[in-house]
C-alpha cells in the first residue's frame, strides 16, 4: 500500500486538532483523477468543518479537509475523457485537499488560466464557483447595477469586488479597517465602508443598491432589506454574526425584493459539473485577459495548517490563504 502525507482533523476542535499523518494514497473511481496535489486553498469552512459545525460534515474525526487544490493530473479513471496524466488542473472538492494527493470528480477540474502560477490557481476554485453562482446566477447581478458585498476583504470578497467590476457593475463593500478597505478600492470598490466607525446603511441610503451579498446576517439583515431598491436580491452565502433577523414582510413584497443565499458543498456533483462549465465559460477568460486574478496574502506548508486556520480565524488576512503542498 501506497502511503501520503496528509492533514486529518484528530476531532473537532481548535486549530491544534490539525495534524500531519500518514494515510493510504486515495485511487480514482472511473469517473474521477487522482491529482498530484501542489497548492490548497484555505477557506472559511474549512474552520466550520474543523469545528465540527459546517452543514452535512457530519462526525469530523479523521476527516481530510481542503475544498479547492491545484496540481498535475497523476491518473485517470477509465471513464474520463477530457484529461491526461500531466495536464495542470485546478478543481473543486467536497474535502480531502489538505494532503499530497486527491481523487476529484474529472467534471469538477478546470485547467490553470494561463498565467496563474499553481497557489493561485489553488485559490479560485471555491470563491469563483460560489461567487459566480451566488451574485451571478442566484442574485443576477447585471452591468450598471450596484453589487454591495459585506466582507470585502475575504477570500469571496476580493473575488466578488474583481468579477462585478469586470463585468461593469459598481462595487460597495463593509470591511473591518482602513488597510482593508484601502485594498478593496484598489481592486475596484467604489464605496470601502469601514463598519467599525461608520454605519453602512447611513452612506449607502442615497444611492441604493441592487444585490446584497451577505456573509454576516445579524443585524444586518434588515439594513441589507432596507437598502435593497425595488427588486433588489439579497443572497446570503454565510451568517458570522447570527442566523436571524426581522424584517418586514410588507415591505418585502411591496418592492418585490428577493431573498435567497446558497451553501456550495453540500449540492449534487451534477450541478457542481453544471457550474464548473458555466466558470469556465464566463471567468476564465476574465481570469486570463487579466480583468481578475485572486488576491494571495499568505501562503503556509501544509505541516503547518494549524498556522493557516489560526489567521484565518483572526480575519486579520486580505484575499485568501493557500497551503503549499509540493514544488511547481
């Protein structure tokens, strides 16, 4: 039996429950590729999942986390036809990333824009799958609308703040300080609201927006509903501060508002194959014109994911996080 390095969730818990440890080399099934893992992503569920919190998990003890990885195609399922041993992939999965290799649904791959290195193509698969469904697909967020984004300097942030402006809508977002915000103007952000010293309902009420894209909830959720113009979408993809909220029905009916949000991992491996077609289709071309790149703040081995998820639980990062998992 062939043995990887690979980060396993001991139980859930603190970052401290992340340890490096042997486990058997995973084989693809026939419609899956065994990727010679070079780069993974670090995301916020990947905490949830570490805590034991994230939806669907289910009991997390000796579970491999890691959505989103980078690498080299090392062998194809018999029913695979698009792609070769060798060929330079990025992919989306539902866990295992955090480990030397992993077996991947073939449908859920995409090839490395050109120009990425392997730690940035690591760093798009879970933000653009979830943006572009989220803001684009469920939240129809359209040229010339404005697209207010709460987390502006998250790993979706800076993903959304890039493909919303390339596609030539205008761009609010909430972050936590001056740095932050700083660096969503930079990146296209026409309104960077810090939220600790001012109040993003109060600076937006005159202009409006179209779609909300809410990772926080709380007591947001009613300023979102408030700030939302007539047939305005508020999308929620997270709720860091709190779950519910009130909000008035009447109202919501009278401007026609939508209401919906979307969790990415626990949906069918059809639909995320359905959507890795349309990401290819319409922000790879971004990616590769130059129109959107992620943002990397810092990048860690993977021995040393327990660091990872520490900064990521701090929110002190702008952009996202990636493990370096072997040399390009």
């Amino acid at each position: 039996m062939i043995f990887m390095n690979s980060i396993v969730i001991q139980h859930p818990g603190g970052p401290a429950v992340l340890k490096l440890q042997p486990q058997p080399m995973p084989q693809p099934a026939g419609h899956e590729v065994l990727i010679r893992v070079r780069a993974a992503g670090v995301n916020r569920p990947d905490v949830l999942m570490r805590q034991g919190k994230y939806a669907g998990t289910g009991d997390v003890s000796g579970l491999v986390p890691g959505l989103e990885i980078a690498g080299i195609v090392e062998q194809c399922g018999a029913e695979v036809t698009r792609w070769q041993p060798n060929d330079a992939v990025c992919a989306l999965l539902p866990a295992g990333g955090y480990a030397e290799y992993a077996v991947v649904d073939a449908r859920h791959c995409l090839p490395i824009p050109a120009g990425l290195s392997m730690m940035e193509a690591a760093a798009l698969p879970e933000t653009v799958f979830t943006v572009w469904h989220n803001v684009f697909q469920r939240g129809a967020l359209r040229a010339s609308e404005t697209l207010l984004v709460h987390g502006g300097s998250s790993g979706i942030g800076t993903t959304a703040i890039q493909l919303a402006k390339a596609l030539g809508s205008r761009v609010a977002i909430t972050a936590g300080d001056a740095a932050k915000c700083a660096a969503c103007r930079e990146l296209g952000a026409e309104w960077a609201i810090n939220y600790k010293t001012e109040d993003f309902e109060e600076v937006l009420k005159a202009e409006g927006v179209d779609v909300v894209l809410d990772m926080v909830g709380g007591e947001y959720i009613a300023k979102n509903l408030r700030l939302l113009k007539d047939d305005g979408r508020l999308v929620f993809v997270n709720a860091m501060q709190g779950s519910k909220g009130e909000f008035n029905a009447l109202e919501v009916m009278r401007r026609r508002i939508s209401i919906t949000g979307s969790t990415l991992r626990p949906r069918s491996a059809d639909f995320k194959a359905a959507l890795a077609v349309e990401v290819e289709k319409h922000v790879w071309p971004l990616v590769e014109a130059g129109a959107f790149r992620p943002v990397i703040y810092k990048t860690f081995a993977l021995a040393d994911a327990a660091a990872a998820h520490e900064l990521m639980e701090s929110s002190a990062h702008i952009g996202k996080i990636v493990l370096e998992v072997g040399a390009e």
